[in-house]
C-alpha cells in the first residue's frame, strides 16, 4: 500500500491566480501542495503587470478599485517582506489624448467620477519624447507587479516547505475520488479538495467544459529606447512602460480569434504603429511574446466548487486584470471555502456551469 502525502489543498496551476490562492491558505495554516507544468510562456509569465486605475476611450475607472488596490498593496508588501523580493510598486501613470473625443469625455467626467484620481501636470511631459499636443491628464491609483519576479519568488518559498511540485494534471486521468478526499494516485498525492487555477487551459479541461471561456490573445514586446528617461507608465491606444536599464515593455493587442501563443509580425506592427503615434524616439524590439488571457464571458472571475463533484474547485477568469483581482478574489474565495460568506453571485462557478450537457 502507498503512503498518501495528504494535504487539505492542492492547487494545479501556479499563475497569478494560484499563487495568490496559495499565500491566502498559507496564512491560514492550510497544508497546501502547488502543481504547475512549468511551462516557459504563460498568460501571468509574459504579463506586463500594470494596474491602470482609468482605462479605455469612455474613461472608466477600472471596477472596485478602491476597494482592490488597497487589498493588493497589502498583499504584495507582506509577500514582499515574507520572501525578500521587491516586485510591487505604485506608480503614476500618464494618459496622453489621441482625439477631441477623449478631451470632451475628460471635460465632462473627470470632476464627476475621478476627481481624486487625477491632475495635469505642466508640461504633461518631455515634448522632445512624446507627442502631448493633445492634452492628457496624470493618474495616481496605478501600480505595476514585476510578475516574474513576483511569481518566481513565490516559488522559492512554496518550494523551500515542500509545498510545490512540477508535473502536468490529467484532471480526468489524474484525479480519483473517495468519500472524503480527492487522490492522485501516480504521485500518491491526497487532498480534501482540489482547486483548478489553469488559465486559459481550463478550457480542455472535461470538468469546466461548459464554462463560457472567450479568450483573447494578447502581444507585448521589450524595446531599447537609448535616452528615454520617463518612468511613468504612458497610455495612448497602447502603453508604454519602463522595465529595467533603457528597456522598456509596449503592448499589447487583443485578439480573439487566434488563441495560441505564437507572437505575428500584425501583432509587432501594430504596437509599434501606434506606439509612433506618440513616442519621438527610435526603438528597437529585443523581445516580442504572446500568450492567452483566461477571458470567461462576462468579463469577471469565476470560482467555486463544481456542484456535481465538490472536491473539485475553479478559481479563474482574470482577464486583463490578474495583477489587481486576485489577492481580493483569493481571499473571498477562501472565505467562501471556510463558509463565513457566501459568493458573490456574479462570480459564481455554478451559474457558469451547465450541468445538462
Ligand atoms: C500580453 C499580455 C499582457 C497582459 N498584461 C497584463 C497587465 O498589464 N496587468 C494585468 O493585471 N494582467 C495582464 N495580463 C493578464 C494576466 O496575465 C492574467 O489575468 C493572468 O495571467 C491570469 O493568471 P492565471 O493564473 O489565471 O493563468 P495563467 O497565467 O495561464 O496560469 C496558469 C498556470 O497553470 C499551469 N497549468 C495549467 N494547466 C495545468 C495542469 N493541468 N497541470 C499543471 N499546470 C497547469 C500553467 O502552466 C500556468 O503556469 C496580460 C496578459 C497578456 C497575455
């Protein structure tokens, strides 16, 4: 008879929604074990990281951010402390305008839904760099998680108590049931549940199948721009962000149709096109990637217990904003595991889930 290494949780799936999975039942003294492939180029490993408080053409100010951001500062600092990494920062962000349009929707809201969030700062910034002719604003309530950093670090730590382990889940093969746990047999692994953080692969996964996943490909790129001192992060149509050094990341396009991780010269040209629209300076691309985000219709998180098999959980659907959610999400998902609230009801696995089919 084997011996059962048996955990109250595992974990398959070691992004940015496994990981703060993860640091949440660790500080409630939860025995977690974390599984992940480990491949090379995922949707959390190629993340640019940026937490953009006011977003898109309209100027929306992204949802629940003053309840999120405070949540994720905190997380990411303690993580900070707990492994001796620095991967979080708050950061200005400058929003340069592209048309009249933009001016007019600022003129009208920016008094009314974010008067807190934003200045206008003179001149708006370096003429010589970027074209400003147009206006913008400066937006406090921004951030940027160096995600490799922050996820390699989280490793480490999972790693040094014994708490992770690289190999790829079968969830169908894999995965055996008793009365009061899940097994895994081919690694004589023992869980009371078992919580699927796959990203976009949960979309092959027998167990989520009915679960509306979208998708939408995404192409970020790694530039050298000698003598470019500007450290905000600027958003016009694309952003730019300083990395390390005279590095600096651009991107990224959105692409439905294309789910796979293959980075396309559309893809390159199109960042760098519009990035010419307000950037002066020559750049050179070092590095172009491409990953899938983990979309679900309706555009917000998804978690709970699968209702035919509760010892099967889901914790996905982060979208373009895993670097803001998760910490928060992964709390209210512990709370809902521990029962002490119950889910929100938008972001409840079982109303994704069509038990028919
Ligand atoms: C180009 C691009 C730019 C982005 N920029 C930002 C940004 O600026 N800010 C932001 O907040 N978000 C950004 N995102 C989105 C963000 O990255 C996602 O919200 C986040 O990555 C989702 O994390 P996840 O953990 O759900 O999924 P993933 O990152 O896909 O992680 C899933 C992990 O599970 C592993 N795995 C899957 N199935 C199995 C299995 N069966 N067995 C073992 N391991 C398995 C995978 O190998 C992977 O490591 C960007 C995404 C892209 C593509």
């Amino acid at each position: 008879m084997p011996t059962w290494k048996l955990f109250d949780l595992i974990i398959v799936g070691q992004g940015l929604a496994g990981t703060a999975l993860a640091w949440t039942l660790l500080r409630r003294s939860y025995r977690v074990l974390v599984i992940d492939r480990c491949e090379p180029i995922t949707s959390s490993k190629i993340a640019a990281g940026l937490i953009t408080p006011i977003t898109g053409l309209r100027l929306v100010v992204s949802w629940r951010l003053d309840e999120f951001l405070p949540f994720a500062t905190r997380f990411y600092r303690s993580v900070e402390q707990q492994t001796a990494a620095h991967f979080f920062e708050l950061k200005p962000m400058l929003r340069l305008f592209s048309s009249e349009q933009e001016q007019e929707q600022y003129r009208q809201r920016s008094q009314t839904h974010f008067p807190d969030l934003v200045s206008v700062p003179e001149p708006l910034a370096d003429p010589n760099d970027f074209e400003i002719s147009q206006g913008g604003f400066e937006m406090t309530g921004g951030a940027q998680l160096d995600v490799p950093t922050y996820l390699n670090a989280s490793r480490h730590c999972l790693e040094n108590q014994n708490s992770f382990l690289e190999a790829d889940v079968d969830p169908v093969k894999d995965l055996e049931f008793q009365s009061e746990e899940v097994q895994l047999p081919r690694w004589n692994l023992a869980a009371k549940k078992i919580i699927f953080c796959e990203g976009i692969r949960s979309q092959q996964n027998p167990w989520f199948q009915t679960v509306p996943f979208e998708g939408a490909k995404g192409e970020i790129l790694t530039l050298k721009i000698p003598g470019l001192t500007e450290r905000r992060v600027v958003h016009r149509g694309v952003w730019l962000a300083h990395w390390k050094d005279d590095l600096y990341r651009a991107g990224s396009t959105y692409d439905r149709e294309h789910l796979n991780c293959e980075p396309t010269n559309a893809g390159r040209e199109e960042i760098c096109a519009r990035l010419s629209e307000f950037l002066k300076r020559p750049v050179e691309v070092v590095d172009h990637r491409a990953a899938v985000r983990p979309v679900i219709r309706g555009r917000l998180p998804i978690m709970g217990l699968h209702p035919e098999q509760p010892q099967l959980g889901f914790f996905n659907g982060f979208a373009s904003k895993g670097s803001l959610q998760t910490p928060w999400m992964a709390d209210h998902f512990v709370n809902i595991l521990e029962g002490s609230v119950p889910v929100e009801k938008q972001l409840d696995l079982s109303r994704k889930i069509d038990l028919r089919s």
